[in-house]
C-alpha cells in the first residue's frame, strides 16, 4: 500500500512540474488522455497513479520516473540542487533531403522535447531529419536533428526548408535577387538552382533552420 507521505511527494512533484513548464491540469489531461478528476486527486494527494501513468508523466516532462516518485526538498550539505530545463514537445515530421529534393513525409513520427528558450511564444515549430550530403559545408550531415520554425517567408541568405512543386521538400540556402530566387548548396558537388520570374512561385518557403542538433 502507498503512504500518505508517498501520495504527498508525488503529489508536490506533479504540481512542481506542471508548474516548471506552465502547463494547467487541463492541458496535462488533455496531453496524456487522463481524467481531469483522477489527475486532481493525485495533486492533491489523495491518490498515487499507477507505474505506467508515471511513465506517461515523467516522459511528457521529459523527466526521469524518480524525478516524479522521489523527496527532492531535502538535499545533502553542500550539494548543489538541480533545477530541470524547461522545455516543449516539439513534434518530429519526416524527413528533409539534404541532396536532391524529397517527397515530404508529414506523418508525425514522435516528440523531442526542446528547451523553452529554443522557441518563442506563438511560433510553430517541428524538427526534421537531414538527409543527403548538399549541405555538409555547414556541418549538415545526414540524421541530424533540425529545429524549423514555420513561416512562410525568410531573409537572403537564410537557410530554409523550402518546397518545390508543392510537395518535394529540400534544406537549402535561399537567396534572393530581382525577379530571381537561388536554392544554393553548401556542397560544390551539388548545382545551385534557379528559379526566375513566374518560376519563382513553383517554390514555397516552408520554414527557416533555427537549430542543428547531432545525436550520436
């Protein structure tokens, strides 16, 4: 059986956590499919969630289980207490091809949690995965993780995902010039394209590259 002390520790983490990345007990419950009432009574300590419900939790906050479970307002002599970065679950989308264009994939396939100060307040955002070698000169590789914030438009010189023909996405440097749009590579293997007067509205901006991330 669970101690009351247990369901009061639980408790203060959730509402510590809730309160660490801004979220209400409405968006909790919507974002985990969770019973407004059932999550109430665990701030309020009444109840303990199962081990899976915690799971949910603590992968939500992007947090470990004993981060949820374990009394952390009690900390040794001179040790240095640990505040978690706030961050947001930005959905990863497919993949963006880095050599020749790529059909977009736009089937969600999960969530990274990015810290808070990566995004700003009433912007979208979504990482892709980089393929191809095009822009290797900037350190592009394939499967690193790119931060886009979405937007339609973006200044000279941006790096951007851009589609072209409505449905093939490529990572390029665009630039811009009078009644011409560039899509350069940062790969001298790979040709600088065009695109000039009614050409141009052949090319949609989809986002602008705000973040590389490797993961090894």
């Amino acid at each position: 059986m669970v101690s009351d002390n247990n369901k009061a520790i639980m408790a203060k983490n959730i509402q510590y956590y809730m309160d660490l990345h801004g979220k209400t007990r409405n968006e909790l419950c919507k974002a985990l499919d969770i019973k407004y009432t059932t999550l109430t009574d665990w701030v309020k300590g009444n109840s303990y969630p199962r081990i899976d419900k915690i799971e949910l939790m603590a992968h939500y906050f992007g947090i470990e289980k004993s981060d949820l479970v374990e009394d952390h307002s009690r900390l040794p002599r001179n040790a240095i207490p640990y505040t978690p970065r706030a961050t947001v679950s930005v959905p990863l989308v497919g993949a963006v091809n880095c050599g020749t264009p790529l059909l977009a994939i736009e089937n969600i396939e999960g969530y990274i949690e990015t810290p808070a100060e990566d995004i700003h307040s009433g912007e979208t955002y979504f990482w892709l995965r980089a393929k191809g070698d095009s822009m290797v000169n900037l350190g592009i590789h394939e499967g690193d993780l790119l931060l886009i914030r979405k937007q339609e438009d973006v200044d000279s010189g941006d790096i951007a995902v851009v589609a072209i023909n409505g449905d093939e996405a490529t990572l390029k440097r665009v630039i811009k010039k009078d009644n011409a749009l560039v899509l350069q590579p940062e790969n001298p293997n790979y040709e600088t394209k065009i695109f000039v007067g009614e050409e141009m509205e052949s090319v949609m901006i989809r986002g602008r590259l705000m973040k590389l991330e490797k993961r090894f």
